[in-house]
C-alpha cells in the first residue's frame, strides 16, 4: 500500500473513533459553510503560477462537546495550472478560543482527502493529507493549508517549472450557510449566538 494511502486511512480511522467516543455525549446538530476558495501564494516563485484559485464548496462541521472539531469538505477549484481540480476530505481539529468571547477561534489540525488534478496522475483520483488552520469568527472564517516543497515536486513535479518555489499556502473564505438562507434557521441568524 502507497505511504499517502497509509496515512489517509489512518486518519479516517481516527476521525471514526472520534465519532463513537462523541456518540456518547449528546451533540449539537453543527454547521454548514459555503467555502470560497480565491488564493493559493506560490513561496519565493519565479514561474508565472495560477495564484487566483477561484472556486466554491461545502464544508460541514460537526459539532462536539470537546475542543477536536471534525469536518467534511468538499470543492472545485482553478489549480496552480489554470485547470479544473476538485477534492472531498475530511478533517480533524483542535479549536482554540481566544479572547473573552468565545465568538474568536483558531482551529489546528489536518485534512485528509482525495484530489483530482490534470496533470497529476492522469486527472486519476490521489490521495494526500495537509495540515490545516482556520481563523474565524460565529459566521466567518478563513481556511488555510500549505503544501511543503518537498511535497509539491513529488506530486507535482513542480521543480521542472520553478526550482526557487519554497512551498504553497492555500486560502479559502468560509461563510456560515445560513448568510445564504441555507441549513437550519430559527430566527434572525445573528440573534441566535446564544442558541448556537
């Protein structure tokens, strides 16, 4: 079995055994987002790479009583290419609350998923796994990933392009679906934190 596989199901074990360790306490019903991904920023590039990586997605988080945070995730996106790319995953968390409010957050941890690019692979599905962070706020948040160096040139081959590229952070805005009249609603949106 390939390493990248390896380490992908190891972490979908792990987010299952989450799962019934959080069965036995009762949850809240999570959330939904739509996720808008907009920019990838190619370190120290001197290759002309495709850094607006305009493209929509879901990301639905389950809530838990604990401070882990998994998520399912998936999109399409503009790669670094220019060319059409899509993913599905899932993640897993740590949540960090700053500040007296608990309306800040900072979440920590990886996402594993399976990626479909043209010229990797032969536009054949691949698995890999990232570290992740997000940044946010009740019904705003920004997600970001890097992809080391090493990791890019092996599954892309990107030193045949650009030699002096030092790894690649990629951003996404997460916006709460209910901003869209989507998923559960029990009242005026930003008057139901407390109920949140």
């Amino acid at each position: 079995m390939h390493y990248a596989t390896r380490i992908v199901c190891i972490v979908a074990v792990l987010i299952s055994l989450a799962s019934v360790a959080d069965a036995q306490e009762p949850q809240s019903n999570g959330s939904w987002a739509v996720v808008i991904n907009g920019r990838a920023v190619h370190m120290n590039a001197t290759h002309d790479w495709n850094e607006d990586n305009w493209g929509i997605g879901i990301e639905r988080e389950f809530a838990s009583r604990g401070p882990w945070i998994r998520t399912a995730l998936a999109n399409g996106f503009s790669d670094s290419m220019g060319n059409p790319s899509y993913m599905a995953g899932g993640g897993l968390k740590r949540r960090f609350r700053l500040g007296r409010s608990d309306d800040f957050y900072v979440d920590l941890g990886g996402i594993a998923f399976v990626m479909t690019r043209e010229n990797v692979n032969g536009d054949r599905p691949f698995p890999g796994l990232l570290p992740a962070a997000t940044f946010g706020f009740k019904h705003v948040a920004l997600n970001m990933t890097y992809l080391p160096e090493a990791v890019a040139d092996r599954v892309t081959h990107s030193r045949r392009y650009d030699p002096t590229m030092h790894g690649v952070f990629f951003m996404q805005l997460k916006l709460d679906a209910r901003l869209f009249g989507l998923g559960r609603r029990s009242g005026p949106l930003f008057a139901q934190s407390a109920a949140d």
